[in-house]
C-alpha cells in the first residue's frame, strides 16, 4: 500500500519524549537524517532541533517553505484548524483514555471492573431472552410446516 507519511517540511508532528512530551509541533527544516528543526507557534513549542526518533508523525500537514517564520508558521497553523483537527482525532481519545487510567486507584480499577461485570450480565440475559425467543418462534415455524406437509399428504390421499 505505500507510505502516506512522509518526513517533509510543514508535516505537523506529536512529540513522544523529551521536555515537551504531548505536544505538535512541525518540522520547518529537516537538518539530516536523524534531526528536523522544529516550531510548535501554537502550542508553546519553541524553535528547536529535535530527533526522529522523538517525535511521530501526523497526517496533518501544513502548506508552508522551508525555515519559515513563526507567524506565517501561525497563520497557516490556524487556518489548517491542526489543534481542532487533532482533539477530535481518535489518538488523542486513546491518549486520553491511556492517562486517565494511569491515574486511576485500585478502588477505581475495582469500582470500574464491577461496572464491567454488571454491563456484561444485563447483555448476557438481554441475549439469552432474545435467543429463547427466537428458538421458540423457530419452533412454532418447524411445527406449523410440519402439520402444512401433512395436511398435504392426507389430501393426496383422498384423492
């Protein structure tokens, strides 16, 4: 299938490690083939050399030239709505979920896997009612098939 992301200038990126750990940023130059200087104007990410390896990329990218200045930098960030994009993507769902339940107590886990407990139950009788219920009415077909073929039968007989 190919790649779809691709290391270029304008591509927005989420930065996994280092002191701004969470945030986008985009790459304004690539330096070589491990670094890329990096400028976040909207999320607080000063203009800096970065890693590769520290940062993922994002299927967002902006329409910008190489070593651009912050406030076109700014400008085509806001006009691509990325943060707005980005907050309603699913990685930031799963990002928050992946936080929320690093903070979470044993009485959450517990209180959580009781409400799991009880979710699976009402399914499983919710399921089993409907299951009878069709068994019955797949029943009441066999038999009334059954007495149709045999009213059937007693008729060639008659004849």
């Amino acid at each position: 299938m190919g790649f779809r992301k691709f290391v270029q200038i304008g591509r927005v990126t989420y930065l996994n490690s280092g002191r701004f750990k969470g945030k986008l940023a985009t790459i304004v130059d690539i330096i070589d083939m491990n670094r890329a200087l990096i400028d976040g104007p909207c999320t607080g990410v000063p203009r800096q050399e970065y890693k590769f390896s520290n940062m993922y990329l994002t299927k967002y990218l902006l329409k910008i030239e190489r070593g651009q200045r912050r406030r076109r930098l700014r400008l085509a960030w806001a006009s691509s709505k990325v943060s707005e994009k980005f907050e309603k993507s699913n990685w930031r769902k799963n990002i928050q979920k992946r936080e929320t339940r690093a903070q979470m107590t044993d009485f959450d886990r517990y209180k959580l896997g009781r409400a799991k407990q009880s979710r699976s139950k009402i399914i499983r009788t919710v399921y089993h009612r409907l299951h009878k219920n069709m068994l019955k009415a797949k029943d009441k077909r066999l038999k009334l098939r059954a007495t149709k073929k045999k009213a059937k039968k007693e008729a060639k007989a008659k004849m």
